[in-house]
C-alpha cells in the first residue's frame, strides 16, 4: 500500500498522559502510525489499550485533563501544536470521524437535513438551498433510501444503522482526506454492521479516502484493513500489513488474541484464555506491559521496556523475537 | 424438537407488551415473543441467537419467570411453571438459576462477594456454617480466591465479576442455568476466560445452559443444539453443526455470512449477503413470513401464509417455504463425516 509514496497522517511518538487523583495516568505512550490515501488502518485492542483516546488526542479531541505530546502530521502539518482556530478548519474538512454510537453524536432536537447542512456550511458559505441539495446527495451517497424525505426527519425517527448512515454522510460532507472511524460498528447488529462496512469500504475506493478503524473486533478487522496495528496497554506491540499479523504474528499477546477468539467457521475446543487482566495504567510495570500474562516473559522482559522491531514480517515489541535480517525479508 | 429426557420443555410461549406513551394506535401490542417452542435435555446446551429486539432475552425471561408469559406453557421436570404461586414456585426455582449480561449491575455493590454468593442460601434457609462452607465451595469452582470473599464488586475486573455472577447462580446446585449474554461485556481475552470456565462447569456437574447471545461465534463454541429468532420467532432450530453448516432459512443465512470471521483470506472470499432495510416494527409485523419483507426469495405464498416450524429431518427444524440447505461459512478446516454423526449420536 505505501509505495514510497508520502503518508497523509502520520502520527509520530503520540503520548496522552491524564492527570487524575492518584497521579498520571499514561493512557497513549508513544505510537507511531502512518495512514496512505486509499489505505484502510486498523487500530485494534481492549478497552483501556489507549486506542480511541490516542485518536481523538491526533485530532485535538483530548479531555480538559489530558496532556498530549508527539506530533500527528497531516501533509506535514502538526495537528497536536496547531492553535485552536486553524485546527477546526481541518477538523471536519481535510479529517472527519465517526463515533461507536451516532445517537449521542447527533442533536436530537435538530433535523437530519438541518445537522447535514450546518456540516457543510462551517466550512464553505453557500445559499441554503445549494447546502440542502448537498446534503440530500450527502444522504444518497450513503445509500439512505428516500434521502429527500429523510432530511425532514429527528434521529429517533432512525434506526441505528441509519443514523450511522447519517454520521458518516456528514463526516463526508466536505470531502475529506481522512475518516476516522471509531467503533464504528460496535453499537450494531451484524447484519446491519455489514451493510455499514460496506459503505466505508466503497467511501475508501471511490474517494481514494483514508480510513482509521478503531476497533476491538478481529473479524472487521480481517474484512477491512489493509494495515494493523496492535495496542495494549498504551502502546503498539506489533503492527505490519493484514495477512502478516493474522498469519504470522510475532508477540505472543497478538497470538493469545487470535488464539482466544471463538471462530464462526469452527466449534474447536482449544480457545485459549489469555489469563490475567490488562494492567491498571497508573501502576504500569517497569518492563514490558504484557509480562504478567505472558507465558513466555524471561527476568528482562520485567525490567526492560521493549521497543518495535523487524520480525519475520511484521514489527513488533517483543525482547524475545529474535530479528531477522531485512534482506531476508526481501 | 422432542428430547429423550427433557428437562425443560417450552411449547407455544407468546409474550405481548402493551407500549405507554409515544405516538402509539391504542390497544396496539408488542408482540415479543410469538409462538416459540423447544426442549432442553439435561446436561445439554441449548442457545438462541438473533439480532436485538428478536425476543431472545425476553423469551430467557419468561422462563425464569422474570417476566410473565401471555400465553403458552413452560414445563421443568415435568411440573408446569406457568401459573403457578411465587410460594409454589420457590421449590422449583431453585433448580433453575440466571446469569445476567451486565455483571456491575446485577451485583449489590455494597455487599462483599461471600455474602452475595450466599444470598440465595439464605433465602433457602440455610444455617450459617453450611452457607459458608458452600460459598466458599464454589467460589473455588469459578476459581476466585478465598480473600477475594471479603472484597466488593467494584474491587473486581468485569471477568471477576461475572465468576461471582455465576457463583451466586450456581450456590443452589440448579440443573439449568440460563445465561442471558454471558460475556457479551467482556474483552474477548476475558472472554475466552469465561467461556472455558462455563464449558468446564458444564462438563464437571452435569449442567443444562440456556444460552441467550447475539454474538454466533460463541454460540457456536457453547452448544449442541441452537436456534435462530427473527421478530419474535424462531425462524430455524437444530443441531449447531447443521444450523451452521447447513442452514435452511435465508435469514440464518444472511446472519451467518455478515458475522465476521478473524481470517483475511477467507473474509475477503466469502460471499456475503447483506440484507436490506431494517428489522419491522414488532408493534405491526409483516402478515405470513415475519422475514418475508426483507427476503430475496419471498413469494406471494409468503405473504399469505405462515410458514410452520417443520422438521426437515434429524431435527433440523425451519419455518420457511423456500429452505435450501446452504453454506454460507467458508470454514477452514471442513468438519469429517464422522465428526458430524458423532455429533449427532451425542445429541440423542
């Protein structure tokens, strides 16, 4: 997918630190990303693993108590240092984003095609009716059928699938570089959640768009990307293109993943349990976050905090994984 | 649908809600559940599977009796739960115990887990050094620790916490639980956690389950025999390795091919059907087929007629009047022959 070519958001040594009551919490600590136009990238891991706060942190979405450092570069231009003014002219221009659940991203006491159009005229004037035809061809784009009825309608008059229809015909609005797609399908039924996948999947193709997937879903995960990367506890363990890390994974809490996941095509008895529980992040251990549930951690790996590194074909940060030579690789 | 030795025998059960408020035809009903049958042999696990809203949860509910039935008739063991006494319940509820989905909220957050876990127990009458020996009987079996006792549920991770749910549903020794969206609220690590601990359970006392999940991938890891709902009924039943390597109804069809599969080659292989539109109201269901609204194959037939519930043979149950058996999984590893009667002689 990369080509050589430059990327168009590169997030780079991305930290989100939280002030809280028992001192600092280290939510993201330092992820590096970079997202191609056409590309579709994951971000996959559990709740707590840092990935839809180190999102919203690229995009200038942190909470009043967080502290963000690193850069999030978008044709080199740093969003993480931009002042607030310039930052809401990109935020919703040249990125977008959708949310797990469109009900509380939407105004309910506000049309749909009144929601569409205000997207639309916060970033380029034009007479209200060019912004309502816009939004009704915003809405037909999504495949919502009867789209010049459903302008008139509330969100509660919507089902979910089709309020998230509506999310990302507003994250279109303006023709974006970037959608950043947060749980997009969590909050649905799978038969609605591939109607949904569908639509971003065509977005990508039809748009050259790039796509961040935040999910905790490996099945998605397998449908739509093209890269993953893998977080736990604030961090990327390992990250390569699709079939690398699906097929040939490295760090062994990728392969715990894979390995505990219960599979529709399969009634095997061997799911295995990754034991423990995710740490807490105010009280991270020294070395690497994932040695307490490690089966394979050594005396170092409680000390020595590991960093990404080539493996057999994909990156990950793993003291064990002995690294191969890059001309191998090739 | 007729077990060697059933213990819990559903037939006809229809549970309708009168909605309050809203902009609502009066004496219009919600029809949650309509007309839904099927048996539970002892020691075996028996799920449903269905998108929200298809009456999954509700019809659990009416089993326990959380919910009162319409209509219908719920026989466990032989004795008729259905309109009988809260008192002349107690007995036989004891033998049939619930899991919630959500564990924080079905725990008293200022109770430590010992006396949680012991509630039922005390409920039962139980005397004080026997309800301790108890609890801390199984306490071991879902693998908490002694000093975890004395703690509270916020103390607890959510996968602790459903070990304490399902401790407390186990207390009274049941022959039945039902599990209402076990792990639905766990990562999938804690998951697979859960999910062994209920398969170990199952095997070590002899336990029935009834599993309510939406998620077909557990389901599928879980049980021996599995049935789909759509809108309030249950559209197709059968063993879990026809049901899904073998569906009949297009709904179960549609349902398994956009349940995602952790597998790039074959994810990007299958072929998916991607139904249109959205779930009807339960408030004014489609006449005939529930389905037919949304169905690439509905007929005028359809419309008019409610397809019945129909063994197709070995049990494979489907209410639809245009079954073709399909496989709409690409599996990785294609079960043998002999995997499959092994399977089936294990059910009978």
């Amino acid at each position: 997918m990369s080509d050589g070519r430059a990327p168009l958001l590169s997030l780079r040594g991305l930290t989100v630190d939280f002030t809280v009551s028992g001192g600092v919490l280290h939510a993201v600590r330092g992820i590096d990303l970079d997202l191609h136009r056409g590309e579709v990238v994951a971000v996959v891991g559990e709740s707590g693993s840092g990935k839809s706060t180190a999102m919203l942190a690229a995009m200038g979405l942190q909470a009043p108590n967080a502290t963000v450092g690193g850069q999030a570069l978008l044709d080199g231009t740093d969003l993480v240092s931009l002042p607030p003014a310039a930052l809401r002219a990109v935020r919703g221009r040249r990125v977008a984003m959708i949310f797990q659940d469109p009900m509380t991203s939407l105004n309910p006491v506000l049309s749909i095609g009144r929601q569409l159009s205000e997207a639309l005229l916060v970033h380029r004037p034009m007479p209200k009716r060019a912004a309502h035809d816009r939004a009704r061809e915003l809405l037909e784009l999504v495949a919502i059928p009867h789209a010049a009825e459903r302008l008139h309608n509330y969100p509660h008059e919507l089902s979910g699938g089709m309020r998230q229809r509506v999310m990302i015909a507003m994250a279109m609005a303006n023709d974006p570089d970037v959608l950043i797609a947060d749980e997009p399908t969590t909050a649905l039924d799978v038969t609605i959640q591939a109607q949904i996948l569908e639509v971003l999947s065509r977005l990508r193709r039809e748009r050259d768009l790039g796509v961040i997937v935040v999910t905790h879903d490996l099945g998605v995960v397998a449908g739509i990307a093209d890269t993953v990367h893998v977080m736990y506890a604030g961090s990327v363990v390992e990250h390569g293109d699709v079939r690398s890390v699906f097929y040939a994974p490295d760090h062994p809490y990728t392969r715990g993943l894979l390995a505990c996941s219960p599979r529709l095509d399969s009634a095997d008895d061997d799911l295995a349990p990754i034991p423990g529980s995710p740490p807490v992040l105010t009280e991270l251990p020294a070395g690497c976050a994932f040695a307490p549930r490690c089966a394979h951690a050594a005396d170092r790996c409680l000390t020595e905090r590991p960093m990404l590194r080539r493996g057999r074909a994909t990156q990950s940060a793993c003291l064990l994984i002995p690294t191969t030579n890059e001309q191998e690789l090739r | 649908m007729s077990t060697i030795d059933p213990l819990l025998v559903v037939r006809n059960l229809s549970k309708t809600f009168r909605p309050r408020g809203g902009r609502v035809r009066r004496g219009a009903t919600v029809q949650a559940v309509s007309d839904v049958s099927f048996d539970i042999a002892r020691g075996e696990t028996f799920s449903i599977v269905g998108e929200s809203g298809c009456g999954k949860s509700t019809t659990a509910r009416c089993v326990t009796r959380i919910v009162e039935p319409t209509a219908g008739s719920i026989r466990f063991d032989g004795h008729e739960l259905v309109g009988l006494s809260y008192h002349d319940l107690q007995p036989l509820r004891q033998r049939f115990q619930m899991v919630f989905q959500d564990p924080m909220a079905s725990l008293n957050p200022r109770q430590r887990v010992r006396d949680i876990i012991g509630e039922p127990l005390r409920v039962r009458g139980d005397e004080r050094d026997s309800i301790r020996d108890r609890v801390h009987e199984v306490a071991g079996q879902v693998q908490l620790r002694t000093d975890d006792l004395d703690r509270y549920p916020h103390q607890f991770s959510g996968g602790q916490r459903q070990r304490i749910g399902i401790a407390r549903a186990l207390a009274l020794q049941p022959e039945l639980l039902v599990l209402d969206e076990p792990v639905s609220a766990l990562d999938v690590s804690i998951q697979a956690q859960i999910v062994r601990l209920l398969r170990q359970l199952r095997d070590e006392m002899g336990l029935a389950y009834l599993l309510i999940a939406h998620d077909l991938a557990v389901v599928r890891h879980l049980s021996q025999r599995v049935a789909v709902m759509y809108l309030g009924t249950i559209v197709e039943t059968g063993s879990a390795a026809d049901v899904y390597e073998r569906s009949l109804h297009p709904y179960t069809q549609a349902l398994l091919s956009a349940a995602p599969i952790a597998d790039p080659d074959i994810e990007r292989l299958r072929e998916r059907i991607v139904l249109t539109g959205d779930v009807p109201s339960p408030l004014d269901p489609p006449s005939g087929c529930r389905f037919r609204t949304r169905c690439w194959k509905a007929t005028a037939e359809c419309t008019d007629v409610v397809p019945p519930l129909t063994d197709l043979g070995d049990g494979h149950h489907v209410a639809c009047h245009h079954p073709e058996p399909v496989n709409v999984i690409i599996g990785r590893r294609p079960i043998a022959p002999d995997e499959h009667s092994a399977e089936r002689t294990s059910l009978a």
